[in-house]
C-alpha cells in the first residue's frame, strides 16, 4: 500500500516556540493530505485540509495563524505549530488519500507527538 | 448529534469469544465506511472496508444498514492480539474528502 511518513515522531519543545511537522507522501502524489489531531482517549478530530498549491481549508475552531500548513509539492505538506502552549500538546497526524485497488483509501502517517513545557 | 457514534465501550472479553461492535452515522450522504484499528499511541490502520452487500475477512465480518444508517463489525475468536481501539469511518464524498471518525470503542481480550 501507500507509504506516508511523518517527521518528527516526538518533539518535546519549551511553551512559545513554534514547531514544525513535515508529512510526505513516499511513492505517490498527494494533491490533498489531512491533518489530524488527536487528545488523550479521544478520537481523531480534523484540523485541516492542505491542498498542494493552494490555501489550507481549516475547520471550524482551529486558528489558521497559530496551526500554518504549507503544501510546497505533490509529496510533502508541514504543520507549523507557531507559538505552542501546553494546551497543544497532542498527536498530530496525517494522511493522504490514494487509489489501493478498490475505494479510495487514506493512508495516515505514523504520528508526531508534540509535548508542550 | 455527532456525525458518527459508536457504541461507548470498553469491551473486555476473554479469548475466543464473539463481540460486536455498532455504530451510526447521521450524514445519509455519506458514500464510504470503513473499520479502523488503531493501537495505543499509533496511527490508525484500515480494518476493512464496509460494503452494502456486507463482507467479511477471516474471522471479521461487517455490515452495512443504509436505511437505519448502521454499520456493524463482528470478530470471532477473538485474540489477545485484537486489543485495540477500533474506529468506525464514514466519508461524504468519494475521493478527496476527509475521513470522519467515530470516538472508537477499545476492545481488551483478556486470556
């Protein structure tokens, strides 16, 4: 199947530092790729969609100031967490849809988990 | 009402019992269902798809109820190895479009 991956898979940083999560596409191209995030015992909520070229599409109560997503190219997509709290402090991940013989699926990457001091 | 529920859990239950897990969803418009496992501190992985005929892959089987807006996933014999959080994921347009997850419901299979 599909390959997407996730950098950093863990990142503990210091409170009002900005952090970056870069997520590729290994052997496809993705047009479009999800970001997630995901608290304690909670499921996965989405935060955004990156569209390669253009604008993200944030979702209702995300800041679009403090979560940045740039979609350079058909392969790679970055999260910016720009002045992280404690209250950031969560898994982030993504995913990108591709054809895997049947409906298209979405491959999600592995996860960075982002600890906030 | 939220987009997609699941039955709340845990489900604890010795190996090599039988347990189902149910959920529905509220968008009629909702064209692709899936079952997600997804391991403690891991990214969710596909189960198996759901499709309206049903199916089934070895020891899981799920169904899809249009009408009542329902999906359902059976496991039998269960594994100490199926622990885990199984999501239920529904999308509204077939391609593209962003995956809606259900809270999940955590299975322990004990021995």
């Amino acid at each position: 199947g599909a390959v997407v991956s996730q950098h950093p898979s863990r990142v503990i940083c210091k409170s009002g530092t900005s952090v970056k999560i870069e997520c590729r596409s290994l052997d496809f191209q993705a047009t479009t790729m999800f970001w997630y995030r995901q608290f304690p015992k909670q499921s996965l909520m989405l935060m955004a969609t990156s569209n390669e070229g253009s604008k993200a599409t944030y979702e209702q109560g995300v800041e679009k100031d403090k979560f940045l997503i740039n979609h350079a190219s058909l392969t790679l997509s970055t999260l910016t967490v720009t002045s992280a709290h404690p209250e950031d402090s969560s898994f982030y991940i993504c995913s990108a849809p591709a054809l895997a013989g049947g409906p298209y699926e979405q491959f999600f990457g592995p996860g960075t988990r982002l600890t906030v001091l | 009402r939220k987009e997609v529920e699941q039955d709340p859990g845990p489900f604890n239950v010795p190996e090599g019992a039988t347990v189902a897990f149910n959920c529905t969803y509220s968008n009629s418009a909702s064209q692709s269902f899936f079952w997600y496992r997804q391991d403690c501190r891991k990214e969710p992985k596909l189960l198996m798809s759901v499709y309206s005929s049903g199916n089934e892959d070895g020891r899981f089987t799920a169904q899809l109820n249009r009408a009542s807006q329902y999906i359902s996933l059976l496991i039998r014999d269960s594994k100490l190895s199926d622990s885990a959080t199984y999501l239920c994921v529904v999308t509204s347009r077939s391609w593209g479009q962003n995956f809606v997850f259900g809270p999940g419901t955590r299975l322990s299979v004990l021995p």
